[in-house]
C-alpha cells in the first residue's frame, strides 16, 4: 500500500515513522517545500503523479493557549485551507481511504466529560482556541459527509486528547504545555530556582497520551481501516490535574522546589476527557504510562540539548 503521510516533519508524522510496523508500507512523506498543502495546484499536482492508495493527514498549524489567542486568523485559515484542498482533491481523484486527524478542541466547552463522539457542534467551544477548533470541525464533516454520499469512499477522523512525547516542541512561544513544563522544570532545577510558576490553580484537569500511543492506533487504523468508525477518538480515558503534571514532571526530572499559582493567567476548559469507548470496542488501547512518557520525552529533550551545546562548540571553532 503506498501512503502519503502530511506533517511528516511534525511530532505526530515522525512517530509514525519511528513506529516499528511502518516499513510494511510505501511512504510518501513531501516536506511543506515539495508540497505545499496551501496552493491547490501543487495539491493536484502531486496526488495526480504520485497517486497514494491512502492518506493520513497529519499537517497543521499548531501551538499552546498562548500561539492561538495570538493568531486566531492564522489557525483557522491555514488549518481549514490545507484540509480542504486535500480532502476535496483526493475525492476527485478517486483517492478511496482518507485518515484525517481531528482534535479534542473540536467539543464544545460546556460539553460533558468524558467527551462523547456526537457532541461535536453540539455547544460553544472553547474561546482560547477557536479558530482552530472551526477548522479542525470542518474538515473532519467534509469526511464524514463524503463517506456518506459517495459509494466506496472511507474518509475518516481519529480524535486525538492532548498529545507529548519524542519530536514535541520545547520552545515556549510555540509549545504545548507538557513540553514546556518539562522545560521549565530541567532549567528550574539547572539554575537552582527555589519556585517554578503555574498558570491559573492547577486543579483543570487535562489528558496528555504520549504520542507513541497514537501511532500505534493510526498504524492498527491503516491495517484495518474498514473496521474504524467514521470518527472516534484516540486517548486514555482518564486524565490528571495540571499540579499532578507538574509534580511528576518534578519527580522524573529531579527537582526539588516548589510551586506558586499565577491566578491571573488564563488555563482555558476546567476539564478535557475524551471518552475512548469507541476505540476500544475496536480493539485499540492507549498503554504508555505517565511516568514512563515523561521520561522518554525528557530524554528526548535533553538529546536536542545536548545536540545544540555540541552544535555551538563546533561553530566557534
């Protein structure tokens, strides 16, 4: 089976190819250089020459509270034009089997933990993150309405919770809050800083799967794509408070200060549960544990430090 994989440079795309089951497949895996999601030409152009019996759509503008409350525009219209294109031009194409991966900003705000698949549009989502939210909503029904209306066509969504792990982002301005805790805490640690700050009182609860996990379940999806509802979601099924994640981020990195609450700073929904059901009739089971992700992410992280002190030597010399 030959599958393009979109956002094969991100976080979820190079789990997918670290995932040990991948070589079964032929990949296409463009950067954003050699196809750009945003022109609708080179989207045509490229599936018409390479012609990929699936796609998994992985590529999107993604960021924390901060990056969506900043850019709003760009969240929406980046992620709603990419997904468009694709998933419109696959159809034309004749392109049978779409994976498309959606997003628990989808729920509504006030909608009831654990989140069930049919509350989708049911309520207001979530201000912090809007925009992209709208997007993710809109193209995830473009599937749905495909699979729908023409005979053969299986375009699906897997709903991932919050995500971390190997290839994350650790750069605040950009990060998600897994990754910048664990930053925050190794430089706390590091520079000897009795207090690390926590935004808002850290009772929101929040499910944060570790994003080998969720290769896991898109591999198994691929293998047995016929069987995968039309949209599900991918997480635990149980989640944590914000102080617990920094307590055993705190743990696995070794520091020993403590915590202040910034009342003042936005945390966004009180509680964020996917509910897993679904994807666990189908056979699917998330099985890394907390303490065991935060680890392989850490030391995901301090490789890229290490990586960069060396990078900085061998440029002054």
């Amino acid at each position: 089976m030959k599958i393009l994989i979109t956002g094969s440079s991100g976080m979820v795309g190079k789990n997918i190819l670290e995932h040990m089951d991948i070589n079964c497949f032929t990949l296409l895996t463009p950067t954003s250089q050699e196809l750009n999601l945003l022109d609708i030409n080179q989207v045509k152009n490229y599936l018409s020459a390479y012609k990929p019996d699936m796609i998994i759509h992985c590529a999107g503008k993604v960021g924390g509270i901060q990056a969506n409350m900043k850019d709003m525009t760009g969240f929406l219209s980046v992620n709603l034009v990419m997904g468009v294109n694709l998933v419109n031009t696959a159809k034309k194409l004749g392109i049978k089997n779409f994976l498309n991966l959606g997003s628990s900003c989808m729920y509504p705000k006030n909608a009831q933990n654990p989140l069930k698949e049919e509350r989708i549009l049911k309520g207001e989502l979530e201000p912090t993150n809007e925009g992209y939210a709208i997007a993710k909503v809109t193209v995830a029904k473009l599937c749905e309405y495909i699979t729908k209306e023409y005979n053969g066509y299986s375009y699906k969504t897997i709903i991932p919770c919050n995500l971390y792990g190997r290839w994350d982002k650790f750069n605040p301005k950009h990060s998600h809050m897994i990754p910048a805790v664990i930053r925050k805490i190794y430089e706390a640690k590091k520079n000897n800083y009795n207090i690390v700050e926590i935004w808002g009182d850290g009772t929101a609860r929040r499910e944060f799967m570790y994003s080998g996990d969720l290769a896991d379940c898109i591999i198994q999806a691929v293998n047995d794509f016929e069987t995968l509802p039309t949209i599900a979601n991918a997480g635990l099924g149980y989640d944590y408070t914000i102080n617990e994640y920094y307590e055993t981020i705190s743990d696995v990195v070794g520091y020993q200060g403590g915590f202040q609450h910034d009342l003042t700073k936005p945390v966004g929904m009180k509680q964020k549960l996917v509910d897993t059901t679904l994807i666990n009739q189908w056979g699917w089971k998330a099985k890394t544990s907390l303490k065991e992700g935060i680890s392989n992410t850490l030391n995901f992280y301090l490789k890229l430090e290490k990586e960069s002190v060396e990078n900085k030597i061998s440029t002054c010399k």
